[in-house]
C-alpha cells in the first residue's frame, strides 16, 4: 500500500506499509480547542500490527493548513517511499506490567472472571429491563472491558506476546 500527500500541487509525502495493517491520511481542522497539537494540518501516518500485540507507528510530519489549501491524496503501486520522521513501538512502551509470567496469567484468569460476570448481569438485564436501558448497560459494560484492556491486557501482552495465545483462548482478547 501506497499513499501520497500533496498540498496546493506541492509533494508533501509518500508514505507506504508493506506489512499487515493500516495506512492513512489524516486532515484535522480545529476551533477554540486547547491543545499540544497544531491545529489545522494534514498528514500520513501508518500502524504495522505484523507483531501483534505490539505495534510500530510510523508518521510523516505534518503541514500547515490555510483556508482555500487544495489537499489530494493519491493511491499509488506499491514502490519505493519517503522514509517516515518518527516511529514508534508499543514494544519500547515503558507501561509493560508483569516481570513475573505466573502473575500476568493470574491476571487473565481475574479478567476472565470480571468479564463472565459482567455478561452475566447484562444477560439478565436482557429480559429485565426497557431495550433503551440494557443498551446503556451493554455500552457501559463494553467500555469497562475495553478499559481494562487498554489498562491491564495490553501492558501485559506487551512485556509477554507469547501469552496472546492463552488471552485468545480465554476470550479476552
């Protein structure tokens, strides 16, 4: 996969991904937001997720955006590209919990458990409650387990990638 960014007929980037994953172009526009991030830009970036569960991001630096700018994004062959100015790796990620193998399954196995309990309680408030409150519960729920993923599941799978295995198996990933 391919992508190129030009901006008033001016080549900005050629951004590509030859392994599995994703590759995008992102243009951002913002008002009365505080924020780190420039406003008004555009860009490429990509997610190779070939090593899952770790991940290596890759941005092409962004440009400024003026009112009346032209953008155009171009889907070309696979051939060579712009080498990307930064990239990152979940794997680098400092937040990798458990030294200790034996305690990030005991981990899973508390996980498990959490979220057959949590679908217990929305099975039973599938016939209890109004279709308009199980569906907030349902969300509600879905957040948690998503949270606990990004708190608890991944950190782990990070420092243990050959555990993706037993948390697939569990139904937790």
């Amino acid at each position: 996969m391919r992508l190129s960014l030009t901006v008033n007929d001016r080549p900005i980037a050629r951004a590509s991904l030859v392994a599995k994953g994703w590759l995008g172009a992102h243009v951002s526009l913002s008002q009365g937001v505080e924020s780190d991030e420039p406003t008004n830009r555009v860009w490429l970036n990509s997610m190779d997720t070939s090593d899952d569960p770790n991940t290596e991001h890759s941005k092409w630096d962004a440009v400024g955006l003026n009112v009346g700018d032209r953008i155009e994004i171009e889907v070309l062959p696979d051939e060579k590209s712009d080498p990307p100015n930064s990239v990152s790796r979940t794997s680098d990620n400092p937040k990798k919990l458990f030294s200790d193998v034996q305690q990030a399954r005991l981990l899973f196995a508390a996980i498990k458990t959490c979220d057959t309990a949590l679908w217990e309680v929305a099975e039973r408030a599938r016939g209890a409650e109004p279709e308009d409150e199980f569906r907030k519960l349902a969300i509600a729920i879905g957040s948690v387990l998503t949270e606990i993923d990004r708190q608890l599941i991944s950190p782990t799978l990070r420092r243990h990638p050959e555990l993706l295995v037993i948390a697939e198996e569990m139904k937790i990933r």
